[in-house]
C-alpha cells in the first residue's frame, strides 16, 4: 500500500471556525490531491499540487485553501467552516500524470455543525 | 472538460453471477482509463487500468477493455463474490496535458449476496 496519512481521522466540529486538514506521504511523490466525497457526486477535487509551493484550483475550490511547504505534506485548510463542507475529504497522490494512478489515503470524516 | 457516466446503481448479485458495470467516457487527446474500488470505510484502491485504444486491463478476476469507438471501458467479471461488495468508480484522465487531472463518475454500489 502507498505510504499516505491523513490526519485526522474524524472530526467535528462548529459553523465558522477554521479547519485543517494534513495529508502525509512517505513515497516522495510529486503530485498531490485533496477530493471530497459526496453521495451522488462522487469524488471532486478542490485542489492539487505539482510540487513544493505549486499548487492549483480543483473544480470545487471555493471556501478551501492549500499548502505544501515539503514534498511529503499537502495541507488542506477550511478558513471559516459552513455545513455544506461536511463530507468525507479524501488525499491521492501520484508519481505522475497521464498513464500514472493515484493512489489514496483511508479519508478524514469531517463533520461542521 | 472531461467527463464519466456510469449506469446507475445500486446493483445487487448473488455470488457466482456475471456481473457488467456500464462505463462511458468523454475525454480529449489520448485519456487513461481507470476503475477504482472502495470497501466500506476505506479509501479508493486502483483496480484496474488501461492506456490506450484496445488494451484490456485486469485484476482480481476483473476486467475491462479500452473501446475507442465507443468510448466505454465497461468492468465485467465472470463469478462475483460476497467479498466483491462494493463501490466502483470509473475514472478517465486526459493525457497529453499539464498536470492533467483524474476524472470520476459517480460511483456504483455492488452488493453480493451468499
């Protein structure tokens, strides 16, 4: 299995307070990617990098942030939490791109009453 | 942009059934195609893959076919098991393409009864 952590594994917590997210790989991968899991939707994708500080918007990026400051880890950041951000965050990571998989880490459980 | 529909579920199999999970594909350049699988509680593992026009990807007793033509890569497998159990994603990724991105459809639920 690829080396990839997130951290936590579930929370909760309140409307209006900020929320971070980590995401730890041991693999040395150049890609990263946070998604968010919906019923009916599938997986989306908020934003990915493409290397240390190079990151870009998914097609869901509104209301979320990143950073990666070291190639092993890819933070995802709620500034303010609303409801509609609860749902089941998800990192890949992969080598490359292309013919290149991603490969996903077990999830974060996010829950913002 | 790309896109990925896969028929609706869920779909419920008594084990040894044949099982076929409809996927098509819209995608430009030359796209990868992928299935992924996602047991309960856990995140998505690659299944399968395949590359390019009529290459046929397999695992676990899965596969899958590259039709160009028809722009589907539809998953089959000839006996499902109870372990079998549960959602599959069909994914497209386009490529030639900076940082090109993994597509998904909205997933299917398989259930497998003994």
């Amino acid at each position: 299995d690829a080396g990839i952590t997130q951290s936590p594994r579930h929370k909760v917590t309140e409307t209006g307070t900020p929320v971070t997210l980590r995401c730890h790989q041991t693999e040395n991968h150049r890609y990263m990617y946070w998604y968010r899991q919906d019923p009916g939707h599938g997986l989306r994708l908020i934003h990915y990098s493409y290397g240390v500080k190079d990151t870009d918007k998914g097609e869901v990026s509104d209301g979320y942030s990143v950073s990666r400051s070291k190639t092993e880890d890819f933070l995802l950041t709620l500034e303010s939490a609303t409801s509609s951000q609860t749902s089941v965050y998800f990192c890949a990571i992969s080598e490359g791109t292309g013919v290149q998989p991603q490969h996903f880490g077990d999830g974060t459980r996010l829950s913002i009453l | 942009g790309d896109s990925v529909t896969q028929m609706e579920g869920p779909v419920t199999l008594s084990e040894e059934a044949f099982l076929t999970i409809n996927c098509t594909y819209t995608a430009t350049g030359y796209p990868s195609l992928f299935w992924y699988v996602q047991y309960p509680g856990e995140g998505l593992q690659l299944l399968l893959k395949a590359t390019k026009a009529d290459d046929k990807g397999s695992n676990k007793g899965f596969e899958a076919t590259y039709r160009k033509e028809t722009t589907s890569f539809h998953l089959e497998k000839g006996s499902v098991q109870v372990s079998d159990s549960a959602v599959y994603f069909c994914a497209t990724r386009g490529y030639p393409g900076a940082n090109s991105k993994l597509t998904f459809g909205k997933g299917i639920t398989l259930s497998v009864r003994p």
